[in-house]
C-alpha cells in the first residue's frame, strides 16, 4: 500500500515553513484556490464518511472554505491539508451537536444519508463508531497522520487519540473477522 | 491472519470506502467582497440624492418662510404683561399702562366699521396708528420684530370685547 504519511502539522517558524510563507501570498486568493482547491474533493468525501450525509457534508465542506479563506492570512503555510481538515471536522462536530438538538426539537430533518452497496458491513461499523473516533481513524488511516498531529488537529491529548484509535480497530477488525 | 495483516487489509478497504464516497469539485467562489448591489445603485444615485435633499431643503425655507410668524400673545404665560388683563381697559388706560411697563411706544390696529353691513359682506377698516384711539375693546396683540408692541381696538359694530371683559359694554 502507498505510503500516505504526511508532513508534521506545524512547521510554523522552521525553514521549511518560512520558504511556503515567502511563496504563498496571504492576501491573495488566487494564492489560496491554489493551496486548497486541490483538497476541496476529499474533504467533502472525508465529511460523508464523518457526517453520514451527504448534503451535511457539503453544506460543511462550503463553510470550512469559506472560513478558511477568511483565516487565510493567520495559516501557519504548514500542511493545507491538515489545516482545512481541522477547520472542517470542528464545523462538523458543530454540526453533529446543532443537528441534534435541532431534531430533537422537530423530530425530522432533511437529510440525504449516504450508503455505500459495495462494503456495507465496513461502512456500518465506521458509522457505528464515535464521530471523534471515526475521524481520528480516518485521519490515522486513510491520511496517516500521527496521533500527536491528530490530537493537535482535534484538540485533545495524545494519549486520547491512541485509545480511540485502538478502540476503532479493534471494532472495524471484527467486521474483518466476520467477513471471513 | 494476524493484526498486523488485517490493520492493512482494514487500512485499504477504508481508503477504499471514502474514495467511492461522493466528492465535489466545485467549491463555493471566492469572488472579492462587493458592495450589495442595493448599496452600489445607491451609490450612483448619490449625486441625485443629495440634490434632492438640497432642493428639498430648500422649497422647505421658502415655504416657511411665507408662513405666517406666530408670536405669543404679550399676555400669555411667560410673556412680559402676563395676565395683565388689558382688555378691561380703555385703549388710553391701556397705553398708559404699557408706558409704566416699558413700552412707550406701541402699534394700535384700530378695527372699525360694520361688518354687516352693505348685505352681509360687511364694509370695515383697519388702521394702524401710534397714539391710542379714545374708545373701543382692548385686545392685546404681541410684540413685533421691532420690540413695540402691537395692540388691536375693536370698534367694530356688534364687538363683544374679549377675556375677562368679553360681553361687558363697550369702554
């Protein structure tokens, strides 16, 4: 399998991060479509699989650009990528917690849930985790970033991302296990 | 199968999953900030609008201006012979109490005539003087631009007087 290991998430006062600052105009935003329209796909299908809908999603997706953009100027010029989906999984979280509390109040929601005929088994173990679990795993698997960079990236300790991590595995391996 | 072979295998059928996941490529446009349109039509309607309000302004001065000036009555409350009372007066009482008060030099508007007279269109006069007339129903005016006072004789026929003295008979 390709490596999919990433940068460190902050390079903020090396060298390396003082070279893309010097190349990324801040007030730019030609400069910014550049660094992050390429991530815009992903991220949407990244907020799918945390969100399970598919207009949550890209109502998400449109609101972490958008902020993104306006905070353009304070980006370290580190990892983009990160850098967007940090700002996206908290809209999401945000979103999860306004969601629920908007269908408790109302007992319905328009929503386009996403399903997927291929792996169903995995898609519903995936969205029987945790949503903070199910990022970190993703974040950890599919991105390969590091538990300290994602406990950055979600705001809490190492150590909380390395048991949500292994309590993520060790449901999505029964899965695995069953399918056998 | 070990962990470590079902962690890859895992690994690969979740990429695998978010990859047939829906994506989009069209993120929202990052045109720069612009007025509302509703603000910018206002904008080149500026100079319209602002000739507008002088214009305005100024119809409103002119307009005013023809208005007729209302002053307090200079027995009204607050005014300088507040309840003075003069209209119990004779018109000489009442120039002579003005004298005492400041005002030696006063307008008499004199109303004089029949005002039913001629079949009811009336045929009367008003004059102004400076000396007092000897008769007739005080009604005091106001103070002019010029600081006299001006006060109004009813000798009119069929005059009632005015105030306190409204019915009484005519000084």
């Amino acid at each position: 399998m390709e490596s999919l290991r990433r940068p460190a998430l902050s390079l903020a006062g090396t060298d390396a991060a003082r070279r893309r600052d010097a190349a990324t105009p801040r007030d730019d935003p030609d400069a910014f479509e550049a660094a992050v329209r390429p991530h815009y796909r992903t991220l949407v299908r990244r907020l799918v699989l945390v969100l399970g809908d598919e207009n949550d999603a890209q109502d998400v997706a449109q609101d972490a650009y958008l902020k993104a953009f306006r905070s353009w100027s304070r980006f370290d010029g580190a990892d983009v990528r990160a850098w967007l989906y940090t700002i996206a999984l908290r809209l999401a979280f945000n979103h999860l917690r306004g969601r629920r509390r908007w269908l408790a109040v109302l007992q319905r929601v328009e929503s386009r849930p996403w399903t997927d005929p291929s792996d169903p088994d995995l898609w519903a173990a995936i969205r029987g985790l945790d949503v903070r679990t199910r990022s970190a795993l993703l974040l950890s698997v599919v991105d390969g970033y590091t538990h300290a960079e994602i406990g950055r990236m979600l705001s809490v300790p190492e150590g909380t991302v390395a048991s949500w991590i292994s309590r993520g595995r060790a449901s999505l391996r029964l899965v695995l296990g069953d399918d056998r | 199968m070990n962990d470590n072979d079902l962690d890859t295998e895992l690994d690969t059928r979740v990429a695998a999953l978010e990859a047939r996941a829906p994506g989009r490529d069209d993120p929202p446009r990052l045109t720069p900030r612009r007025r509302p349109r509703r603000f910018a039509a206002s904008l080149t309607m500026t100079p319209l609008l602002i000739l507008g309000m002088v214009a305005t302004a100024a119809a409103g001065a002119v307009v005013v201006g023809q208005l007729a000036i209302g002053r307090e009555g200079i027995q009204n409350p607050g005014q300088p012979l507040a309840g003075a009372h003069m209209e119990c007066m004779t018109p000489p009482e009442a120039a002579a109490f003005l004298a005492e008060h400041g005002y030696p030099d006063v307008v008499w508007q004199v109303e004089a005539g029949d005002p039913t007279a001629g079949g009811g269109k009336g045929s009367t006069t008003s004059t102004q003087q400076a000396t007092p007339p000897d008769h007739g129903y005080v009604i005091p005016g106001s103070i002019l631009d010029d600081g006299r006072p001006i006060m109004i004789v009813d000798q009119r026929v069929g005059a009632s007087g005015d105030g306190d003295c409204f019915g009484q008979p005519m000084p």
